[in-house]
C-alpha cells in the first residue's frame, strides 16, 4: 500500500480515475489529502464526495516559497510515500521537491503528462500534438525533476490519431489512455517502487 497526495488545478478525471482504481482494488493506495491551487478546481468536488481530506491554497498574494511551505505544513501532517501531480499546473521549486528525494537520488512525486514527451511539453498538449498534425498521440508518466516536463519516463502509451479526428475526439481518446495507464503505473510503484536510471545525455 503507498500513502499518497494527488495535486489537481482543475477537472480532476485522472483524481477520479485513481480513486475508483483504489475502490475496484487495482490499485494498492491510499490518497491521504487532495491538494488545489485553485479553490473552485472541480476536482475537488469529486474529492469531497469520496469523503477524502482537501486542501486549496490559491497563490494570489503570495510568492512561490510561501505558497509552498503552506502546502509542505499540511502534507506533514500525513505519512506519504508519494506525491501524485495530476493536472497540477504549478512548477513544484527545488526547495519544495528536496523534501520527497528518494534514497536513490530521484524525487518521490509523479506527473502524467499528454503527449509522448519530450514532444509537446508546456501546456495544451493534446492541441499542440493535433495542431501539429501527427498521426499518433501519446500519454506519459514521468518522474518530476527541477525542469518542466523533462523528468525520468516511466511508462509512455501511444494511441492513433484518425482522419476524420477533432481536437474533441482526439483528447477524448487520450484521456482514456490517461484514465487506465496513471492507475496501472501507480500499481506498479505500489508494488515495486521507482527504480532510477540515468537520464541519457542526448547533448553536453
Ligand atoms: C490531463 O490531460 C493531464 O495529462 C494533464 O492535465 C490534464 C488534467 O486533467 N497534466 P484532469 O484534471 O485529470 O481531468
């Protein structure tokens, strides 16, 4: 069993994803607090009718390091193994993250991300993907580092893009990708935890 944390911004499918996977027992978690930067996120919703803990703290009228040390008060409270950012859209700082660093060197916090990274970092990447007009998409889980979106892959699905697509049907198609691999990923840690390779240095 992993004692986990989820950060969501907003819809919270992938939140509502992982807690049915914990109810049907695919997945061997306990979501301790659900986190928001935005008090009107719907996933908090979803949260709060599952009976779990929340916590939304907005950043207005606070830099980067307070906002963070709130968050990092209330997860202390907890005993968790890892954090599971699911549609967070805030860049977690190296202050905040060396508090989840793992015996090997990694941090403990877990993203998915929707394309086949590194293509299509940043945001709206199911819209740049098929702006781009690429035949197939792509979903990623992947370890968070200092940088956005360049952490260690853990697992990457590919789903195709058909010709008579819209951006609708094509994220559509993606996010169910997202609804089955993120909880078949945290299983996986769940039952073996996170082993860290080397990144491979493409340029020096
Ligand atoms: C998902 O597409 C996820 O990959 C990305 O943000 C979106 C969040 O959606 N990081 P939801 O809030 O889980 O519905």
């Amino acid at each position: 069993m992993i004692h986990i944390a989820v950060f969501i911004s907003g819809r919270g499918s992938n939140l509502n994803a992982i807690i049915q996977a914990i109810s049907d027992k695919r997945l061997d978690a306990k979501i301790e607090t659900v986190i928001s930067n935005d008090k009107d996120a719907a996933g908090l919703l979803i949260a709060e009718q599952h009976g779990l803990n929340t916590y939304a703290l907005s950043p207005k009228g606070m830099n980067r390091a307070q906002h963070e040390e709130k968050i990092l008060e209330h997860l202390n409270q907890f005993k968790l193994d890892y954090l599971v950012l699911a549609g967070y859209m805030r860049l977690l700082s190296p202050d905040f993250l060396k508090h989840f660093k793992s015996e090997h060197g990694h941090y403990n916090v877990v993203n998915i991300h929707p394309s086949l990274l590194p293509a299509f970092p940043g945001t709206d990447s199911y819209k740049q993907a098929f702006d781009y007009g690429v035949k197939v998409g792509g979903v990623t889980v992947h370890l968070i580092d200092e940088s956005m979106d360049r952490g260690i892959i853990i697992a990457q699905e590919p789903f195709p893009r058909f010709p008579d697509d819209t951006l609708e049907t094509f994220t559509q198609r993606g996010l169910s990708v997202e609804h089955s691999l993120y909880p078949a990923v945290l299983q996986q840690i769940a039952k073996h935890g996170i082993e860290s390779k080397p990144k491979q240095k493409l340029n020096k």
